[in-house]
C-alpha cells in the first residue's frame, strides 16, 4: 500500500483561493443581472396592468355609461356623475374593479384631473385619468420633474378628434417614455 502525497491531492478539487474567485466572479453576475430582471419584471408588470386596465374600461364604455370626460373637481359641482372616467376612478379607489399598484414608487393614487399631479403627495400616481392630450402626451417632455412624478403611471386619456372620440390606456415606463399604446377603445 502506497500513501497518497499531497502532490497528487493538489489536482483534485479547489483550494480555497480558486473557491473565493468563483463565488466573486458569480456575485458580480448576479449583481449585474438581477438589477435587469427586476426592471423587466416592472415593466411586464406595467405592460399587464395596462392590459387589464384597458379591459376595465372597455366594460365601463359597454355599460352606456357617459363616455364624456368628468373630472373629480366637475362632480362637487353637481354635473351628471355617471360617466366613464368618474365611475372608473371610483371603482378603481374602492378596489371593486381591481387595484393597481406603481411599481416604481408603490403608490396606489389614482389621479383624475386634467392637469398632470403637481404635489408631491400625487407624484407618480398609479393611474391618472384625463382629457387633455397635451399633458398626457407632453408627459413626456424634456421636464425632469414631469418624468420622475410619472414614471409606472398608467394613463387613460380620453381624445376627442373631430368628431370622433376615443380613450387611449397606455403607462409611462421606467425613464419617463411613453410606452405603446394599450388599447384605443372608440367611444
């Protein structure tokens, strides 16, 4: 019987030194990609909600509710409270046609105005219902302060063209760009 040396012990397995340089290498890949992942998943997460939001919508425009815009401030005024844009901010505040979440700042606001959210108390709302296209399209500006209040908001915009009307659902993602359009629901 012949005893091992530890010159051939040294060809089998790793030493301690190769062992602390695979798992550094493997802790900065996973430093790199779980960062990417996690911003997909916002955006997958976005991309679905606009989906679903688009849907919620679209039963409230089959409902015959009134497709034109009200804003919250227009209904302590005593105007017709039964349109698209009131009825779903409501639901959407009450959870009975679902909750959205930003995910960027898990906020769960949901802003109907046509002006963009101005406080801090608003900035980056879940979901912001309008009529105004110049806000809603201008979101989307060079303004650094529009872009950070908005980004993970989901938006829903009511457009009127002549004289045709529709209601645009899309989100703003991650930098402050405007994602593709949802839906395009004819009113």
């Amino acid at each position: 019987m012949t005893r091992r040396t530890s010159e051939h012990q040294t060809g089998k397995g790793f030493t301690v030194i190769e062992a602390l340089i695979v798992f550094a290498i493997v802790g900065v890949f996973a430093a790199i990609a779980i960062p990417v992942y996690a911003s997909r998943a916002k955006d997958t997460v976005l991309r679905q909600n606009a989906g679903s939001l688009a849907l919620q919508v679209r039963s409230y425009v089959a409902l015959d509710l009134s497709p034109a815009y009200l804003a919250e401030s227009d209904q302590a005024q005593g105007t017709d409270q039964d349109a698209v844009s009131t009825t779903l901010a409501a639901a959407l505040r009450n959870g009975v046609a679902g909750r959205y979440l930003n995910p960027y700042s898990g906020s769960r606001t949901v802003f109907c105005q046509s002006e963009p959210p101005t406080s801090a108390s608003v900035a980056r709302p879940a979901v912001w219902i309008t009529d105004d296209p110049h806000y809603a399209y201008s979101v989307i500006t060079p303004s650094v302060i529009t872009k950070d209040q908005l980004a993970g908001t989901l938006l829903v915009i009511f457009v009127t063209q002549g004289v045709s009307e529709t209601v645009d659902v899309f989100y703003v993602d991650a930098a402050g760009e405007r994602a593709p359009l949802a839906a395009a629901l004819a009113l």
